[in-house]
C-alpha cells in the first residue's frame, strides 16, 4: 500500500509541476505575444507601453535579485505591469 502512495505523491508532483511550467509560459510569453500582436496591427503606443514598461520590470527584478531583496518599488511595478497589461488587452 505504501508505494500506491508514493505513487499517488509523485503523481501530484508531476502535475504541480506542469501547471506551474505552463502558468510561467503564458507569464513570459503572454505580453510578449501581445505586444506582437500590437506591432502587426501597427498599433504603437499600446506596443511601446507595454514592451518598455515589461523591460523596467525585469531590469529592477535583476537589480533585487542580485541584492537578494526585494523592495516595493519591483511589487509596483510589477503591479503596474499586470494591471497595464490587462487594461490594453481587454480595451
């Protein structure tokens, strides 16, 4: 009965796993894709907002991670991002 469990567990990994892989893909490559999709539409601004604003982001990521911290500044952003993101595909 134990290895139907350890079954059972590494199952649940696997499948943690894969959503996880997939939730990072369209993180990374839904903006991306966005601002392609702008760009072809020959939208500009909208494609510039995001793709600078998507930029910053990951310049003060970097920046916090090598000072292995954190700081407000990257959750705002950060927040700013989503939200602009969001804002310009739905409008």
């Amino acid at each position: 009965m134990k290895w139907l469990w350890r079954l059972l567990d590494g199952l649940d990994a696997i499948e943690l796993v894969f959503y996880g892989c997939l939730a990072a893909a369209m993180f990374v490559g839904g903006p991306i894709w966005l601002v392609a999709c702008f760009v072809v539409k020959q939208r500009y601004l909208p494609a510039v907002v995001l793709g600078l604003l998507g930029c910053v982001c990951i310049a003060i990521g970097v920046r916090d991670l090598r000072r292995k911290r954190f700081s407000w500044l990257t959750g705002g952003l950060a927040a700013g991002w989503f939200v602009t993101t969001l804002w310009i595909s739905l409008g």
